[in-house]
C-alpha cells in the first residue's frame, strides 16, 4: 500500500510489498544485484519501489560509501558576474551526469571570506572543491584545504597544482591572424593595464599584458604595423582609447582595432559612430570575451575571441572527480584554446596599401 503521508518509504516497505527480504532490495537499489537476484524478482522491486515513490536515504548512503556526491564550488565574484554562467552551467551540468550536486560559495570580491568558505565546504563534507576566478589569475598560493582542488581561470604555475585555464596568448595571436589575413596592415591594439601593488583601486588583469605581448609578437613576426594602447577595460575606456587613435588623418588611421574585453570593443565602435566612421567598412573591430548578451548584439556583432568558459567548467569537474577517485591525472595544468568568432565587425580594409617587391 501506498505510504503514509509525511512517513519516509524505507527499503523494508518495499521489501514487504515485492516479498523479498531487505537484502534483495539493498543489492538491486544499489546496484550490485549482477549474478546474485534473478531478472523478474529485480523488476518487482524496481517496479514497488517506484510505485511507493522510495528514495535512497542519501546521508546513510553516503555514511556506507564515504562520499556525499557533492562538490564545493568557491568564487571570488564568478557567481555575481557576468562572465561565469557558461562555466558555472557547465560544471554543474558535469556534475550532475555524474550524480553529484554542486554547492557554490561566492565571495563577492572578499578575499577575507576565502578561509571560513572553505571550512564550511569541508564542514559539509564535499568530496572535493574547484576554485574559480572571475578573471585570470596566477596566485601566489592554492587557497588551503584538506580535500582535492582544482583551480579555474587561474593556476599557481605550480606542476603539482590541478588547474584549468585559458590561452590568452593564443587568442590574441588568432586575433592579429585574422585581421592580418583580410589585408589590414596598420592595427592598433586597446590594451588592459595590469599595476599590481599600486595605489589604484583596480590594478586590472595579468591577461592584458600576456595578450599585448602575444599581439606584439605577431606583429613582428608579419611585418604588421602596430600600435598599443593603454587603457583599462570597461565601455568608456575604449570608447576615450579609441578617439584617441582614430582622430587622426585618414593616411596615419588604423584600419583596425584589437580591443582587450569586448566592452572596451563596444566603445570604440562608439567612438568611431562618433566620428563618423562605419564599421566595418572603414574600420575593423575585434574583441576579446565573447561576453553574454554583448558580442553578439553589438551592432554591428562583434568579432571577439571567445574565452573557454564551457570547457574550463566541464574538465574543472572532470578533474575533481578524478581527483577524488584517485586517479592518475597526467596533465594536470590544462591551457585551453580561446576560439575566434567571426562576426560582422571585421571586414578587408577598403583600400589595401600595395606592396612593394
């Protein structure tokens, strides 16, 4: 008979109901009823057992299987922000195919929390904790724990760390790639400052120096004219970078731009608007994000480098579960690709300087 309102269905109510012992019902609800119940009796408990609405008691099971299939997710701002809902639906989406629930602890930007975040993870008894970033960093420590970490968006530079992030280098190598490869030959880049110790308030993001170098680099090595920069990372401070570069005569004008973020992108398409130059027809425009709801509704949308969100979320997990099973992980620093997205905002230059021999 069906329970009782408000009374739990325990493995004994479904025995009774299928008439076989308790034993029976633990091998089959547990899945290790292989060679040992014969197929119809398996099926009559399945058969209760739903019938009764019976689930497994997580807490004693996981006290029989010393875990609680449960992962502790730490951000420093991820869960806040617009960036990490790819990598936060990712790596639930991860967890829960492989039967676990993912608690997350955002720190709202707090370092000081990072400590009582985690003993209340370890408190919880997770099996293992993933630290994300909300943008990349290297720091000069793991945040402690006694349980298996895995790092996102940023690393240690340490071999023996469990970490996962992007290739800023090479996304800002296929963006020069790009731009270079549709002809345009003066290309100035709005770059991301990066002043840790000073006084600012925000002393920006490590990315911007490795993706100006990486861009630089590039450069050379194609016999590209290019330029760089400084700026900061937000939508007024391409837009401020950009009348700077592109006030200037039409013969010295870049042709294109390289923009560190996608906002910084969104503000130098504005300030082109503002100066009466069409993209991409007299400018090419590429950003660095694809940040949701931004790249791809720009007007025109924006061609941007795509960060690897989703799979940073996915194989943080992956490594997680691995870590905690034991297992031997060989690369246990993994720098993902950044993809480039072609859009409408680049296009060839509308008149190419022509070579000479």
């Amino acid at each position: 008979m069906p329970s009782q309102p408000g009374r739990r269905v325990r493995a004994a109510d479904v025995a009774a109901a299928a008439g076989v012992s308790p034993t029976a019902v633990s091998f089959v609800l547990n899945g290790r009823d292989g060679g040992n119940i014969a197929p119809e009796t398996r099926n009559r408990i399945l058969k209760e057992a739903a019938r009764l609405g019976y689930e497994p008691h997580h807490v004693a099971r996981s006290l029989r299987s010393r875990t609680t299939h449960s992962l502790g997710l730490v951000t420093d701002a991820v869960a806040s922000s617009p960036f990490g809902g790819r990598l936060l639906a990712a790596a639930s989406e991860r967890a829960e195919a492989n039967g676990y629930i993912m608690l997350v602890m955002d720190l709202h930007s707090r370092e000081d929390r990072e400590v009582s975040a985690i003993h209340e993870l370890e408190r919880r008894q997770v099996d293992a904790i993933i630290y994300v970033s909300m943008g990349f960093r290297v720091l000069d420590v793991a945040p402690k724990t006694r349980l298996p970490l895995v790092l996102a968006n940023c690393t240690t530079g340490r071999d023996d760390e469990l970490s996962v992030y992007p290739d800023d280098a090479l996304g800002a190598t296929r963006a020069i790639d790009h731009l270079a490869g549709l002809g345009h030959r003066r290309i100035t880049m709005l770059s991301g400052i990066w002043e840790p110790g000073s006084d600012r308030e925000d002393p920006g993001n490590i990315s911007g120096p490795i993706r100006r170098d990486a861009f630089l680099k590039r450069a050379g090595e194609l016999g590209v004219e290019a330029a760089v920069l400084e700026s900061e990372w937000g939508i007024d401070d391409g837009y401020h970078a950009a009348m700077k570069v592109l006030d200037v005569p039409a013969e010295v004008r870049p042709t294109a731009l390289f923009a560190v973020t996608d906002r910084a992108a969104l503000g130098a398409m504005l300030a082109a608007a503002r100066l009466g130059l069409s993209v991409p027809e007299d400018l090419s425009l590429v950003g660095f994000d694809d940040e949701e709801r931004l790249a791809e509704r720009a007007v025109p949308p924006l061609t941007t480098i795509a960060l690897p969100h989703v799979r940073m979320g996915d194989e943080a997990v992956a490594m997680a579960l691995a870590a905690r099973a034991g297992e031997h992980i060989e690369d246990r620093r993994r720098c993902l690709p950044c993809e480039l997205l072609v859009r409408e905002s680049t296009a060839p230059p509308a008149s190419v300087p022509t070579r000479t021999k």
